[in-house]
C-alpha cells in the first residue's frame, strides 16, 4: 500500500459537500454571528469608542470592544513555541498595525452584524507609524534566534579574505515583497458552550496548539476546550496558530452561552493572520575559474511588527547547500507599524533561494559557466557549518536528471539570442533544499473485533492528503484492504500531535502510525500465540505474515478479528509516537534535507515585455514517497507559487496609513491556469534511514523552494536583462 497512488479516502466527502469545515458544523445549533471591525489607521489611539447605534441596531446581542472585552491571559513567551500561546484581542485602546480588531459586532444573522458594524463610531489620534521598509534603516536591530530557534547569524573561515582574494565576485542585493499564505478557506470558527465548555470548531494546523491557546487566552482549563478540526481548507503556515477571529468567537460564545461563529473577510485574512516578511537580501559570491566558491555571504534584513517579532529563517538552507572554506549568514530586523509575520510556505528557503539561486545563476554567468555544471561543482562532502554528513542528499541526481529530462543543452548559450517571432526564448534552472523537521506525536491504532481498523490522533489533513497516506501505512502495517482502515483526526481528545506545518505532519504521523501497528501485531501475535485454540498456537512469530486481514505463520492462519474477538473484545489498542527533533540523535548526527532541481523555460515578448512560462519541470528527492499522487499534487502546488512569487506575487503598503492597498485577490496577482501551461514533476526513487524507519521526509513546502528563481533565471536568459526586485514585472524587465 505505501507508495501507491491510491485516491484520496476524503475525496466523495469533499466532492459531495458533506466534509463540514469550521464555519459549517451546523450541528452546534442555531448560531449567533460575528463581525470584526479592524482599526482604519496603522498606529495611533484609539480616542472615543461609540457603541450605542451598534448595540441598538436589528438583531444586535453584543458589541465587544476593549471596555468590556474580558481580561485575557498574556502571550506568555516561556511557552517555547508560539502556536501554544495565548492571543488576548482587544486589550486596549493603542493600535499596532492597520486593520487590528477594535470591536466585535455579533448579531442573530450575518446581515444584522456586518449593517452593526458599519455603525461602530471610532475616533482615533493618529500616531506617527513607521510603514516603509525602505526608509531610513536606524532601528534595524538583531533577534536572538531566528524562526525555528535556528541561529541568527553564522561564520565559518574568514570571510572577508576569501572574498577579496576571489578571481570572480558577485555582490548583489535582492528584494522580496510582502507575501500571504492566503488559504481557500479564510480562517473561520464557530464556537459552542456546552455547559462549562467550549467546543471550538476552527480552522488550524495544530488541534493541541489551538487547545492551548485558546485555553490559555481565556484563562480556561485546557481540558474545557474542545478543538475540532476535521478538514481545513488549506493553511500554508497561517493557521499553524489560531488568530482574533476564534478568540473573539470563544469569548463571544462564552458570555452569550449560544454558538458564535466569525469568519474572516478575504480583506481581513490579508490583515490579521500574519504574512511573509519583506526582505532585502546582499548575496555574495566569490569563485575561483573553475567555479568553486571560496566565499559565500548571505546577508537578509526583513521588516517584523514592532511588538510581536518574528525572524523569518531566509539565509538558514544557505548554510547547507553549497561547499566554501569562507561563509556568514546574518538575519537583522527593522520594526515597522505593519502586521506582524509569520510562517508562509517554506518560511526562509522561499524567499532565501530565491536569492541565492539567482546570484548563482549571475555567478554562472560571469563565469561563462553552464548553471548546472557550477551547482555541480560546488557540492559539498559534508554539511559545510555543522561538519557532519548528509543523511541522504541527492541534489546532484536531480540536477542532472532533470537537465536531461528537460532538454537542457538546448538552452540559449548566450542571454538574449533566441528569437521565436516575437517571442524571446530563454532557459533557466535552480536547485532546491529544504530542511527537515519532526515534532512528538502519538498515534492511537485500534483493532476491532469486526477486523476492522481505526486510526486516531489529533493530527489535521489541510487538504495535502493525511487521512489518505495514514490509511495506506496502517493498512500496509496491518495487512488490511484500506477500506478496512478509519481514520478519525482533528478533535483534542485524541492522542496529540504536532499537527501539519513545516513539511513535519506526513512524516511524522506515518512513523506514528507505522509504530503502532507494529506493537499491534506483537499483541496480537503473542496472544495468538498462547492460545491453544488458535491454529498459530507455539508456532515461531518471525515468520508471521499479516495480509487480507490474515495473520499467517506458514501453513497455519487465523482471521486477525478472531484473535481481537477472543483475546480483547472491547478491541486492541496501540500506541505509536515520534519523538522532537532535539531528543532525537539522528538530528544533531546528520544534516537531514530534501533535494530537488527545478527548470524553467520562458517566453517574453521582445517589444512589451509581457511574460509567459513556457513550462517547468521539478526532478525532487524526498526519501521515500508515501503516496505518489498526493505528493505531485504537493510539489505542483509550490512549483506553481514559485512561478507566482518571481512574477506576480506582492502586496503594496499604503505609506500614508499603512494599509496593504491590494488586499484583495483581484489586486493581489497568484497565477491563474492560464499563467501555468505545463508542470512537470520527478519524483526519485529514495529512502532516508536517518529521518525515520519509513524513510520519508516531508513534501509541502520542497515544491516552492528555488522554483522561482528557476523562472527568473530563465526570464535573464531570454532577454539578458537581470531583475532583483521580485516579482519581476514587466516594467523591470523593458
Ligand atoms: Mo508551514 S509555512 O510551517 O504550514
């Protein structure tokens, strides 16, 4: 079963509407529903706050502000990782970024709340807030760590000299914008009192995170709060913790003691669920002839909200990707009155790669060097900072599959010197790396004495095809047909996880479930084996196969729901878990990543500059792929939000309020199928013993990681002209 392609065991629920997302558990009874108003100035006090009209309006039943909200527990920075902690909203009158909730409007219907909340009358003293990241840069300040708690900066050799000494240098700066994760499904929650407690039915990536934060926020015993979340619309890094619209439904919910719901506007996800950081990223490279780097630099400020930092890990995969005796990394940040950021798609190697690859790719030039021979010339033996081995790195098998695959030698020699009628033709390559994580979580797998399979844990499906990978591997571990296989996800009370996010949820989970089953066998097989009814009675364990719901030793079988039935009617449990990155020595043993080489090939039309992707082809290694299907599905997504990042992707700061001015997906350009003619995905055959005993690493986030500056590189290829002000629009590039 692992590593079929088997359907999605979701996909008749999903087609047919009855898979129930947050807002739609109607179950909870009739609700009552909230509208956020979000503050119309990014910095400032807010100075008089007149409720009255509101609270008189139709069907209105409350209108919260910070003068009656409840008093919330802090952000409590102890607690080691911020999905855990409390969110407290509307806890007084200052406002930190545009857009922020000042008031909670709940009424009998949609209508009644959204018409209230237009009567919310907010004055406000307008501070003087900082909005342009390209402005005077004297705060620019050093976090203690980065993202993931990785080190900010790092220095190996001697920089400088290496540098200086180098026969070829390229020193550049690049620029990523403001960019969202932006889910189909806006962040949403319905909140149900059931005597003391809530049921919190809410869109996130991590049920025992939302537990604690929504526990910790209202200052309720976790053990009150029920999180269920049984199918997300997507995530993408914005729902690994829960934002303002579940805190204010859970604290609306409580005082009305009648279900609330609140739903994010589109406008409002581009405001409060956090967002990629912008950067300014110096790359420098310095060569001998032969293309082998001596120094590597890769320098990143970024904007964080003034009071909620967030480091964004751009430079961390540089210092695992390419061989130089002389490296620095380095991360500054420069606090603005913008929302805060947050984790989006690959957090780090996204917008970091695409630097970095496009500085190759420059240094590649200079050289008068193919791309791929200098990639391939520059890898390295060991991981180049930590001195310790790869586990399983096959980045060189994907460049060179993929350049065979894609045509490669047909690439224009010399930028600019193709010309199909209008079109300029030109060819581009990047090689991706992404790091690997792993977080405890538990697993429960129960044996029914019907033989059938139940799959249990609080782990969530955000559309990448959980419920389906964990089918596989319990069916495979129990020797079941998968229709014999339940999964049951998203609720609290189950064994907890890390949930979904940072590419950690499929292998971790699939471990999980792997372990469990294998201690179900054993229970199984040791009960088997002491029966003197049983027909495998005394026979030797190490031969037993278990297929079709069969366990067989040689000639001898029994129905593995007869061994359930007689030995533990109520059904037979097992447990499986995965330990946390930092217990596990396989972490601090090897540098564990995922590989992959994209390429890209462009047209621009010679006179307007107009752009148009060609095709793309990304050849990956991932360790073992669990279920080939789901996996392309992955890779293609982020293949895809790579071609958006280097051409269309970013938001724009009103610099006046700091408002982002195209908060809506009319204005905010992502590819559409038109933008996207031909994806092609290669998958090579792996297994990676030192990332778990399935072998498998994480997929999510691979996809986008250096698909972007395959496409930029390819668009400098076509017409000679280097853009490093992403996204690379036609005005930049005429
Ligand atoms: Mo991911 S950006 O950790 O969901």
């Amino acid at each position: 079963m692992i590593g079929q392609g088997l359907n999605r065991v979701d996909g008749p629920l999903k087609v047919s509407g009855r898979a129930a997302y947050a807002y739609e558990h109607w179950e909870a009874g009739q609700p009552l529903y909230g509208v956020i108003v979000g503050a119309t100035i990014g910095k400032g006090r807010i100075t008089r706050i007149d409720t009255e009209d509101a609270e008189s309006a139709g069907g209105v039943r409350m209108v919260m502000t910070y003068h009656n909200a409840p008093v919330q527990g802090p952000r409590d920075e102890s607690i080691a990782l911020e999905y855990w902690r409390a969110q407290p909203v509307l806890t007084g009158p200052e406002i930190h970024y545009y857009g922020e909730p000042v008031a909670l409007v709940v009424a009998g219907t949609f209508e009644q709340a959204r018409a209230a909340a237009e009567l919310v009358d907010v004055e406000y003293a307008v501070g003087r807030g900082r909005f342009d990241f390209a402005g005077d840069d004297d705060e620019t300040y050093i976090p203690k760590v980065v993202n993931a708690g990785l080190p900010t900066d790092t220095s190996v050799g001697d920089f400088d000299a290496g540098f200086d000494a180098a026969a070829v240098r390229v020193d550049e700066n690049y620029t990523t914008p403001y960019e969202f994760s932006m889910p189909m499904e806006p962040h949403a929650c319905l909140v149900e009192p059931r005597g003391e407690d809530l049921v919190v039915y809410v869109s996130c990536q991590i049920v025992d995170a939302a537990q604690s934060s929504v526990a910790g926020t209202l200052r309720m015993d976790p053990a009150r709060i029920h999180i269920v979340s049984p199918f997300v619309g997507g995530g993408f890094g914005s729902k690994l913790g829960i934002h303002s619209e579940t805190i204010l439904a859970a604290l609306a919910a409580r005082e009305l003691r009648q279900p609330v719901k609140v739903a994010l506007t589109r406008q409002q996800v581009f405001q409060l669920v956090g967002l990629r950081p912008t950067s300014n990223q110096r790359v420098r490279l310095g060569a001998g002839r032969d293309g082998r780097l001596a120094a590597l630099a890769h320098d990143v400020t970024m904007h964080t909200n003034r009071d909620l930092e967030y480091a964004e890990q751009t430079a961390a995969t540089t210092r695992s990707l390419y061989a130089a005796p002389h490296r620095l990394t380095s991360h500054r940040l420069t606090p603005l009155d913008l929302p805060r950021g947050s984790d989006v798609r690959a957090p780090g190697e996204a917008p970091g790669l695409l630097a970095v690859e496009s500085a190759m790719d420059e240094l590649a030039d200079a050289l008068g060097m193919d791309p791929v021979e200098l990639r391939i010339r520059n890898e390295p033996t060991v991981d180049p900072e930590r001195d310790v081995p790869y586990s399983d790195r096959h980045l060189v098998d994907c460049l060179r599959d993929g350049a065979r695959r894609f045509g490669w030698e047909r690439r224009p020699a010399t930028p600019a010197s193709v010309r199909e009628g209008r079109w300029l033709v030109g060819y581009g390559m990047s090689a991706a790396i992404r790091g690997h994580f792993q977080g405890p979580t538990a697993v429960r797998v129960r044996l029914e004495a019907d033989g059938t399979a139940v799959v249990q844990s609080d782990m969530t499906d955000i559309g990448t095809g959980t419920y389906t990978i964990l089918t596989q591997v319990a069916a495979e571990g129990l020797g079941l047909p998968p229709d014999r296989v339940r999964i049951e996800l998203g609720r609290s009370e189950l064994p907890s996880s890390w949930g979904s996010g940072g590419s950690w949820g499929a292998a971790n989970s699939c471990t999980a479930v792997h372990r469990a089953c294998a201690a179900l066998r054993e229970k199984l097989l040791v009960a088997a084996r002491g029966d003197e009814r049983s027909a495998l009675h005394g026979r030797d364990p190490a031969g037993a196969v278990f297929a079709e719901g069969t366990v067989r030793i040689g000639d001898a079988s029994q129905a593995m729901g007869e061994i359930v039935a007689r030995h533990h009617p109520d059904g037979a449990e097992a447990e499986g878990t995965t330990l946390f990155m930092g217990d596990d020595p396989n972490y601090s043993a090897y540098s564990i990543h995922t590989y992959g080489a994209h390429f890209a090939e462009v047209g621009v039309d010679a006179d307007t500059a107009e752009i148009r992707l060609r095709r793309m082809l990304g050849v990956f290694s991932v360790g073992r792929v669990l279920n080939p299907k789901t996996a392309r599905s992955q890779l293609i997504g982020g293949m895809v939000w790579g071609a958006g990042a280097a051409l269309e992707e970013e938001a724009v700061v009103d610099l006046r309020s700091g408002a982002f001015v195209n908060r809506d997906l009319a204005q905010y350009l992502v590819p559409v199928h038109a933008d996207i003619p031909d994806v092609e995905v290669v998958i090579l055959d792996g297994y990676d013993d030192k990332a778990n005993v399935l072998g498998a690493k994480g997929i999510g986030e691979l996809g986008i990681c250096g698909s972007g500056a395959a496409v930029a590189n390819a668009v400098f290829n076509a017409t000679g002209t280097r853009v490093r002000d992403f996204p690379i629009t036609i005005e930049k590039v005429l």
